[in-house]
C-alpha cells in the first residue's frame, strides 16, 4: 500500500520579500537628494543696485549678502572681512565654484571691494555680484 502524504495547506504561510522593495526606495532616494540643489541664502534681504545686462544663474553659486550697515553674512552668519577668503575656502571644493556678492544699494563700495578681493584671494575664478534688472524692481 502506499502511504499517502497529504500538506496541511490550510497552515501554509506567503511570505512577500520586501528586500528588492526597499532596495528600490532607497536608489530613488539616494536620485533625489544627488540631483537636487541646495542654495544656501545668506540669511538677510538686501536691496540691490539697478543695472542694464545679462542675467547669468548659477545654482550651485555660494552667496555673500552685504547689508544697509556694512555687515557681510554668509551662511546665515556675520562674519568680519577677514572671516570670507577662510569660509569661502572651506566651502568649495576647488577654484570652480562661483562666488555670488549680494550688496544693498546703501552699502559702501570700500566694504564691497573688500569682500570682492576676499573672494579672489580664496582663489575662486569665478566671482560675481546681484543686481536688479533696470525697471524689473524686486524680485
């Protein structure tokens, strides 16, 4: 006689591997923040001289605001003229980057060219400041 060797399928569990899942989540997410830019905003709203030209955006530029008061922020913090070329080194990772001086119109043009030539003595190519578009007012 043969024996007959009859499954409980009634008990039988399924099982779903959830690995090739997450694994999917995680790729997405690794896209997503390598693709997006962050701009960090120096931290203070400034009022910007008119000018006549063309307009050029950088998005991975790093900023420099110049307030009413002569005070430079970077990063959200005062900082002393002294303090740029070191943060502005510290920040890059090489002579590629592109260095943004936002000024307000009533900032005096002593404290901008000492920024300017901060920037320069950091050894960064790239160094440019933000206007207003003659007749475009505030942004």
């Amino acid at each position: 006689m043969m024996k007959s060797t009859r499954t409980n399928d009634r008990y039988s569990t399924v099982t779903i591997d959830l690995a090739p899942m997450i694994d999917c989540v995680f790729i997405l997410l690794i896209f997503f923040i390598v693709t997006s830019v962050f701009v960090e905003d120096p931290g203070i709203e400034v009022e910007r001289p008119d000018t006549r030209g063309e307009a050029i955006t950088d998005r991975n530029a790093l900023l420099i605001a110049i307030a009413a008061d002569d005070g430079i922020y970077f990063d959200g913090q005062r900082i002393r003229i002294d303090q740029v070329a070191p943060a502005l080194r510290q920040a890059t990772f090489g002579d590629e980057a592109t260095v943004i001086i936002r000024a307000d119109r009533r900032a005096s043009h002593g404290t901008f060219a000492g920024v300017y030539s901060e920037a320069k003595r950091a050894g960064l190519a790239h160094v440019q400041f933000a206007t207003t578009r003659l007749g475009a007012g505030s942004p």
